[in-house]
C-alpha cells in the first residue's frame, strides 16, 4: 500500500462509499466496545471500563462523528469556494474513524481494569501506593502508545477528510479543524448526558 494512502486515503474515496465503510468501522467498534466495556464517548475520546447498553456504544462515536462533520459542512457551507457535497463532508469524517477500530478492544486486556482500580483508590486515597506490578505497568505503558497512535492516526485523517471534503481557503481551514476537535469532544458528552 502507498504510504501517501494510509495518510491521505481520501484523494480515492469520498462519498456514499467512504459513508458506507464509516459506519461499519462504527457497528464494528461499537459492538467490540460493548463486551470490552470501551467507549468513544467524544471525537478521538477512548474510555475503558465502564459498562452501558449496546446501543450506548453505538450512539456515541455516531454522535461525535455527526457533530464534527456537521460543524466542517456548515463552515465550508459559508466559507468554502465551491458548492461542497454534504455527503462527502459527512463520508469522509465516518471514514476517518476507521483508525480507531483496533482501540474497541482495549478493554479485553485485564491490565486495563486493574491500572484503573488502583487510580481510583490512589484518587480516594492519594497518600498510598500505587498497587500495580512492573510487568502490568508495562503493558499498559505500551496499550497507551498504541491508542495514542490511533488516535493521532484518526486526527490527520479527520485533517486530510476535511481538508479534501470541505475545501475551505488554507487561512480558514486549520482554525476551523482545531475549534471542531474541541466541539467533537465537548458536545457529543453534553448530548449523551442528555439522552441517556
């Protein structure tokens, strides 16, 4: 594979068909994220840990997906230099989702559930040790650099889908992405505290 494509697939695909495959990576995440108790509960958000329902793991990244995308389409509505396809800007954000898949799994490692118990009972009680072994701490030493991998692997395709999908002047483009971030990230919590 072109090392240009793994950053930047979106030159090939956009659309219906980068919708489509989005929304698998969605389900897919979603229901791993269901039994492995993970959560993207806020545009490149990952949580481990806590139970809720299927449907719970599916609406989150549909949300923080939706926000993000619709925050890019409206600006590139009013900024853009072109008639820009709603599709294509919707498309292409579901599609940039895709590198976190893998992260769905997090919560299948036991290490997981054991660094966030003894965090919580350092939170209650700040004054003892940290209970976790070398060897534990070292996995999820190397869990972590992984999702944050992915993540920042979600991030540039997030750039790039917009980029491409909204085709915004350069000067206007990189202010709107970090503001949609901080939006992808703060309004899908607020929306999910709502519904549920």
């Amino acid at each position: 594979m072109n090392f240009k494509v793994i950053f930047n697939p979106f030159e090939k695909i956009a659309g219906a068909k980068s919708l489509f495959f989005g929304l698998a990576a969605v389900l897919v995440a979603g229901t791993i994220g269901y039994f492995s108790k993970t959560h993207f509960d806020g545009i490149l958000n990952i949580h481990s840990g806590m139970q809720s329902a299927w449907y719970v793991h599916i609406a989150e990244p549909l949300l923080s997906i939706t926000v993000i995308a619709l925050w890019f389409w409206l600006f590139s509505a009013i900024f853009g230099k072109q008639n820009v396809r709603g599709v294509d800007v919707v498309g292409t954000q579901f599609f940039a989702f895709i590198p976190l898949l893998p992260a769905s799994a997090l919560g299948f490692f036991k290490v997981t559930e054991v660094v966030a118990e003894a965090l919580q009972q350092l939170v209650a009680n700040p004054t003892a040790p940290l209970d976790i072994a070398a060897n534990q701490m070292a996995v999820f030493v190397v869990l972590m650099i992984v999702v944050m991998l992915l993540t920042v692997w979600s991030a540039i395709w997030i750039y790039k889908a917009y980029k491409v999908a909204a085709n915004l002047p350069n000067h206007i483009h990189i202010p709107v992405y970090i503001t949609g971030i901080i939006v992808g990230m703060i309004v899908p919590k607020l929306l999910i505290s709502l519904i549920i």
